[in-house]
C-alpha cells in the first residue's frame, strides 16, 4: 500500500507515500501489516506540497515519540486485498502473458508504471501497454484491445 518515509516531529508522527489510490487504506482505523506487526492508523491527512507524490502526514497507535517513528522508517505497509470482483491488482497482473484481441502474444507483464493519463503494463520486450486497453485478465492471461501501430517502433 505504501512506504514509511521518515519520521516528522517529535510526536511519532510519521510521512508515508502512499502506492494505492484506494481512498479508505488512509482513514482512521486502517489496519497495516510491516512484516513483523500490524499497526492502526489512528490519524491521517494528505501533504499539500509533496512533488506530485501522494504522501500523507499519519499516526500511528502505539507510535508516541520520534524513536518510534524512526523504526518505522523505510518500512513497507502491506493489507489484505479488498474483496471487488472485476478489479485488477498489480500482484495479480505481474508475470501474466498478454494477448492482443486476434489471440497474438505480446509478451509478459514485468511491471505496472503508475501514469496520470492510464497506467503502463510493462512488458518484457520494452512495450507498454495503457492499462485502459485490458478487455479481461483471468489466471495470469492478460487480453487487451490495443490500437492499430501502438506496438510499432
């Protein structure tokens, strides 16, 4: 879901960029996992001047003063997936094979690349392919309704 940055002030609170767009993983009561232990969000609110990344200012429960905040420092934030039938999530998307709609392999996804106009599939040969062109991803096959010439170098 996101990253623990660095800590800010001396109260525990903490920076975190967030990866997901899902508004409800930054509200009060939102649950993380770091690997080692779960923790609470028990307050939270967006950083106006943050370079274009989508940071928030968060507390934590049980995290009152900057030592504790700086042992959250780089930690990776993780959540249960949420239930949405019809949802693509990158960790399912990651090493599917992609077909055009005529049944030709393009490739494998290697990464999703967060884009503001749709995000990227990155496939293995270098293409990439918008997000807003997949027509279904089932059990690690990926189809997509791609352009005319968008694959072309």
């Amino acid at each position: 879901m996101g990253r623990v940055v660095r800590p800010h002030g001396l109260k525990g609170q903490v920076i975190v960029e967030m990866w997901t767009n899902r508004p409800e993983r930054t509200r009060d009561g939102a649950v993380f996992s770091t690997g080692d232990r779960q923790i609470e969000v028990l307050a939270s609110s967006p950083m106006s001047e943050s370079g274009g990344r989508d940071r928030w200012l968060m507390t934590f429960a049980g995290v009152t003063d900057r030592q504790g905040a700086e042992r959250l420092r780089d930690a990776v934030l993780q959540a249960p997936p949420l239930d949405e039938p019809g949802a693509l999530w990158v960790d399912e998307l990651i090493g599917a094979e992609v077909f055009d709609a005529q049944g030709s392999r393009l490739g494998l996804v290697e990464a999703v690349e967060p884009n503001p106009a749709s995000d990227l599939l990155v496939l293995d040969g270098g293409h990439l392919v918008p997000l807003r062109f997949v027509v279904s991803a089932v059990d690690g096959v990926v189809t997509v309704d791609i352009p005319a010439g968008l694959l072309e170098t």
